[in-house]
C-alpha cells in the first residue's frame, strides 16, 4: 500500500457502499478546497463521508454496519463494495487510492487491502477521531464516553528498555500458564474425573454453543413473540477473535441469569456475587422453562401445546391412563415421606459431627492428640520454689490422663468421625437422588394430565385418541406425534428455546464435573498450598504485565504534550459563544472507572465540570475544537490533511455561525503552504444554514469551493447529485479588505 500523504481527494467513485447502491459507480467531482454536501435527510450524504474516512484512515464504526448496501448484498451478483478516489499528494502530483469491502454476517468486514493510510503507528480509530466529526456519534471522540482507543497509550511510547521488560514479563506469563496447566492437570486428575484442562475445553465449547443458541433465540423471541430478552453484543462470554474465556465469564453469565429472573421470574431471588456458575445456569434453566411456557400460552392451537409436550417426553416413555395416576401419586407421597425420614437422619448425623466440636477452640480429638504427643514433656517439671511450682492436682490429673492409651483413643475417635461423616454423604446423596426423582415423577405426572386434557380439546384429534385409549395397548408419544404430524410446522420460538435448553444442559454437566473434581481435591492438601502459591504468582504476573501494571503507570507523556494539546483546543474552542465556566477546559489522565485497564485523557471546563455534565451543543462544540486540535497536533501521523464534518448544526447555530465561518475559511482558504491548509467536507441538512453558511464560506481568488446538492434517492439507483462549483469573490482591494476585517471583528466580539 502507497503511504503517501495525501492533501486534496479530487475525486470519488463509490459503488454499491451503503446508501450508493448502483452497480454503476457515481463518479463525484471533490476537486475543492470546501465542498458543501446538501440536501434532506435518508439520501446519502453521511455515507459519502463514511466512505472518506474508509478510504483515508481504514476505520468504520459499528453503528454504519452494513457497508455493503443492501441491494448488493441482496443477489444482483455483486456482493462487495468498491470506493476508489484520485488524491493529490505531495508535488500536486495525482495518485489514486481504492479500497474493495465485503460483509460478513457476525465477523467484521473484509477490507482489502487491509492496510490503512496511517503510515506512522497510529491507530485507525484514532486518525478516525483526529479527522471526522459526526453528530450522531459525538461520543465516539470523548474517552469518558465510547472512544476505545487511548490518546495516552499513543502519546507516550515506551523506552526500549521498559518495553523490553514488559515484552519479558508478558513471555514469562505465557510460558507460567503452560508450565501451570501441565503440573495442575497431574496433581488434580482424579480417578474416574476429567482433569482441569479436559474440562476448560469442553466448557469453551459449551459456551460458544449456548453463546450462538441464546443470540439467535434474542433475535427470534423480538421478532416472532414480541419478548426482548436480554440481549448481548459480540463475543461477550470470549477474548475478542479468540477461543478462549474471558476471565470474568462467570461474572457474565450470573448477570444474564439475574436479567433472566427479572424479567421473568422477578419474585425469585437474585443470584449472590459469588454464586457458583452452575447455579447461575440453572437459574437460566428456569427463566427459559417460564420463557417456554409463556410462549406456549401464546399458541392458540391445542396441537401446538401438545407437541411442545411430546417433544419433552423420551421416546420410550409409555403414558399413564387416567385410572393410573392415583397409584402414581401414592408413590409421589411414599417417597416423600422417605426423603423426610432421611432429612431426619442426616440432621441426626450432623448434630453428631458437631458433638465433640468446640467452636471456642480446639476439639476433643485434638486434644487427645496434644495429650498424646506433649503430656510426657510437660510431665517434666523443673524444679522451682514452692510457690512456682504447677499445682499438685493438675500434675495428678495430667499423670492420670497420659497413663491411657491415648493413642488408640485418638485412633478410634477419628475413625468414629470419618465413619459418621462418609455415612452423612452418603443419606445426602441419596436424599439429592430421591428428590430429583420426586420432582422428575411430578413433572412427568402433570404432563400426562395436560396431554390428556388436550387430546380431548382438539375435536380433530380427540376421537382418534380415544380410539387408542380403548384399544387398551400402551400409548408412546411417538404415537401421537403421528396425529400431530399433518399439523404445521413446529414453532420457531420453541424450537430456539429447546436449542438454548439443551445448550445449558450440556454446560451445567461440565461445571457440576468441576465442582466434583474440585471437592475431591479439597480433600488434599498438598494440592490447595500448591495452588494458593501459584495463584499468588499467577496474580502477579496477570498485573505486571497488563495495561495497569508499575511500569505503565509510572510512565506518563510529558506534560507539556498535554499542555499544547490543550492549547491548541482551547484556541479552537475560544472562536465559539459560549456560557461562563466552560473555557479554557483542561485535559487530565484519569483512570478509568468503567472497568478498563490504563488511564484515560478527560476534560474538564474551567469551573472543574466534568464532560457529563456539558449540554449537547457544548460537547459539540467541544468535539468540534477537539478533532482541530487533534488534526493540528498529530497530522504526521495521520497521512491526509482531509477534514469532514458531519451535521454539524449543533456548532453551527445562527449565533456560532459568522465566528466557526471565519475559522474553516482560516484553515482551508490559507495562504502559503498547503501542509497548513485542510481540505473541509461540510454535511449540513438544514437549509437556512446551509445559504448562510455559503455566504460565509464563498472562496477568495484562486480557491476553490464546490456545492453536492442531493436531491433524490431512488433503491435501485442511489442518490442523484447536483455538483456545482461556487464562483470564487474577486480579489479586494487593500482598503476593502480592512474593512471586511474591521466588520468581522465587531460581529465576533461583540457580546450577545
């Protein structure tokens, strides 16, 4: 790619990107030190600026998505979108520029060729912020909003010898991972459980798949139910374009588990912060059972029902009759009553655990074991005086207590305990075995009682059921579903539900595997001293070698960088009318209390408000003398002396308007070298400006400006343009041009 800079884009061809959807290219003329772009809104202004700054910086923004338009991308046989533009480089010599863009549904687009015009290491966000201003995405520019690359990280690179150990530090974390995972999968396999890492894979690919199974059930609930359920964007629960899990995941999943409650089950309680990932997928299990049987209730065929019914049936399931369900029932209260009788014996087991507890020190087999290995030694009294020496009836009772066989004692408590508490996990298992059987039989049982229900509702359907009913055979859902079968198509709302269902399943199976390997390691305790030492280590490196780690945050620009930044942007922002308290702002490295690493470039008006605190129109015209400043300050990096400026009526109200006119005249119309002048884009929709705004901004002799006028929008077509240039003004004498001077300066110091 040719890294030329560029200082004037002369021309534009753009086709098939968004609004330009002809496969013919529109062939725009921008040869012009200002061009006005004008016309109403929906006609395709703001994706000529898109594609300006595509084409000059290698940045989109998200909200712009599709690039492609929708025709092309809709089977006319061209699936991609070509921007290509004749630039005047250095030299006034002319070189051409273009830049082929394909869609992809969930990844980003393909770019190519995939080099941006930043030739110098910035970022293509960040020449993005230093160039094009947009109104509708104003918080794009400030880093207190939604700007995602740092100024700071740009503008203070590292010394060789910091980067070196930060480059080191970040090998030694790779390398202690691998050397981590190796030696803990060894010391935790556990016979008849999968190790650590066995498990870490399966649980990647149980996320991703209820990731894509939850995504798709967000779009189609909207759509089909008119339920918005918590949606998430990207790969939430992974590293970005990596397999991998975040570190907060679990953090993730319980917030969608207590999104899920709140809108569906508000009265249950809100998962704990610490709550166990298993716990929160179960939680999800419930809200999606609610979610199903809301969904259900909005079909108004029984058949719909009673398929969502079969569908949760095993196939070798045989339905109970009616004149069956009472025995059923004596079995439901038979084992309910077992399961009271073992809730007592493990409350028994329990209160003998805790008998010979001592929650004020040490317990009884403790001290057995003292006496055991000290009641010799401190038999041995020195001698001392009378009055020193241990009391005559404690040394009695000491000597009584070591001439038993303390040792057996010892053993034989202990292995009392350990029997009693091997025989309480056991009643606990076998009540969690009971009880689940318990609730799987009710469930089963209010099953049949629905399907029977139904059957009989549904007159199509009702005398065949009877039929099999008298027949006296045994009745499986794959029976039934034949009756259904000629029915319709099964619901798509169902059917994503039962995917997400299933997805939860397969992952609340590889979290209860971890938890069980987990308890089993408990259980040693070389295992949790190792594993406490390398957590430690681990926690060390994971923040020496982040973005907050010493190093970084010991390294700041100079303060005199920020201060000329400032400077310039103040300079800027001091051309606007503005309220007492605002100017000068100050810039100030914060960190970051949204939760990202490294530290952030705030502003502050000159009575300390914070940027939230600023009307729209004054972070507009903030954002405005920001880009200038920006533009002014990092041109050298950024590759083009182009500036666009996206509705911008905002900043430019009737009041601003004589004043930002005089600005953009200073910096496109300026005399002497180019590298001080800007090329300016101007986007405006309303019309009164827009004919003010010409007034201002007609171009002295031997410059130029030129007028894109919009003026329809058709969907096989495009926009249709009228291209106009503006006759430059003569050139004014020397006494004219004082006085235009001496009127400028009364309008812009006057006081309003």
């Amino acid at each position: 790619m040719n890294h030329r800079h560029v200082f004037r884009v002369k021309s534009l061809k753009l086709c098939r990107f968004r609004g330009f959807v002809s496969i013919s290219p529109a062939i725009i003329d921008t040869d012009a030190d200002v061009v006005l772009l004008t016309g109403p809104n929906g006609f395709g202004k703001t994706s000529l600026i898109d594609a300006l700054c595509l084409l000059l910086n290698g940045h989109y923004y998200a909200e712009r998505r599709p690039l492609v338009s929708y025709t092309a991308a809709d089977g006319n046989g061209f699936h991609y979108a070509q921007i290509e533009a004749t630039v005047e480089c250095a030299g006034s010599e002319n070189d051409t520029r273009m830049v082929t863009v394909r869609d992809n549904q969930k990844d980003p687009p393909d770019i190519s060729p995939p080099d941006s015009f930043c030739p110098n290491g910035i970022s293509q966000e960040l020449a993005a912020r230093c160039s094009f201003y947009y109104q509708d995405l104003l918080s794009k520019l400030f880093e207190e909003e939604d700007a995602q690359v740092r100024l700071l990280e740009f503008l203070r690179p590292l010394p060789e010898p910091v980067s070196l150990v930060r480059d080191a530090v970040k090998k030694a974390r790779g390398q202690w991972r691998e050397l981590v995972s190796r030696e803990l999968s060894n010391l935790a396999g556990e016979e008849g459980l999968p190790n650590e890492s066995t498990l870490n894979e399966e649980r990647k690919r149980a996320a991703a798949a209820f990731r894509d199974a939850w995504h798709d059930l967000v779009d189609i609930a909207s759509a089909e139910g008119g339920i918005r359920l918590p949606g998430r964007t990207g790969d939430w629960l992974f590293l970005i374009k990596s397999d991998n899990l975040r570190s907060g995941w679990a953090g993730e999943l319980r917030n969608l588990a207590a999104d899920c409650l709140a809108l569906l089950l508000p009265d249950r309680t809100q998962p704990a912060p610490d709550e166990k990932p298993s716990l929160s997928l179960r939680l999800i299990e419930e809200s999606l059972l609610e979610l199903r049987r809301k969904a259900i209730g909005r079909i108004s065929e029984a058949e719909e029902k009673l398929r969502s019914l079969l569908e949760d049936l095993p196939g070798d399931t045989v339905l109970l009759p009616p004149h069956a369900w009472p025995a059923e029932e004596k079995d439901i209260a038979a084992a309910l009553g077992r399961t009271r009788d073992l809730e007592a014996q493990v409350s028994f087991l329990e209160r003998l655990e805790r008998h010979f507890g001592n929650p004020g020190g040490p317990d009884l087999l403790t001290v057995l074991v003292a006496l055991r290995d000290k009641g010799g030694d401190w038999l041995k009294v020195p001698d001392a005086a009378t009055d020193f020496s241990p009391p005559p009836p404690v040394i009695e009772w000491l000597r009584e207590a070591v001439s038993h066989d303390l040792t057996g004692l010892a053993d034989q408590l202990e292995k009392w305990q350990s029997r009693v508490t091997a025989r309480r996990l056991e009643l606990v298992q076998h009540l969690s075995d009971l009880q689940k059987t318990i609730r799987d039989k009710k469930a089963l049982l209010e099953k049949y009682r629905q399907i029977y229900e139904l059957m009989q509702q549904d007159l199509r359907i009702s005398h065949h059921f009877k039929a099999l009913i008298d027949a006296g055979s045994p009745i499986f859902p794959a029976e039934l579903k034949k009756l259904l079968r000629s029915t319709g198509a099964k619901d798509n709302l169902l059917t994503a539900i039962e995917r997400v269902r299933a997805a939860v399943s397969q992952w609340i199976q590889v979290e209860e595997l971890d938890e069980k390997r987990k308890v089993a390691l408990q259980r040693r305790a070389g295992y949790m001293q190792v594993r406490e030492m390398i957590d430690s280590i681990t926690g060390a490196l994971e923040r020496e070698a982040g973005k907050n780690s010493v190093l970084n945050s010991a390294i700041l620009p100079p303060d005199d960088v920020i201060r000329d930044l400032q400077h310039m942007v103040n300079g800027v922002l001091n051309r606007f009318r503005l309220v007492d308290g605002i100017y000068p702002v100050r810039f100030e490295a914060r960190r970051d209390k949204r939760g990202k690493a490294g530290s952030s470039l705030q502003v502050y008006a000159a009575d300390d408000r914070p940027l939230s605190a600023l009307s729209t129109g004054q972070k507009a015209q903030l954002g405005l003398a920001m880009i200038l400043g920006l533009n002014y300050s990092l041109n050298r990096y950024i590759g083009h002396n182009i500036i666009a400026l996206d509705d911008v009526t905002t900043a430019f109200d009737m009041a601003q308007l004589p004043r930002t006119a005089a600005l953009i005249r200073q910096i496109a119309y300026a005399s002497g070298e180019a590298s001080a002048r800007r090329q300016v884009f101007i986007v405006s929709h309303h019309e009164d400006l827009t004919n003010r705004l010409l007034d201002f901004l007609i171009p002295p002799e031997g410059r130029k400006m030129r007028i894109l006028n919009f003026v329809n929008w058709t969907p096989n077509n495009g926009p249709m343009i009228e291209q106009r240039e503006v006759i430059a003004g003569l050139e004014a004498s020397e006494r004219n041009r004082k006085k235009f001077v001496e009127t400028l300066k009364s309008i812009c110091l006057a006081g309003y």
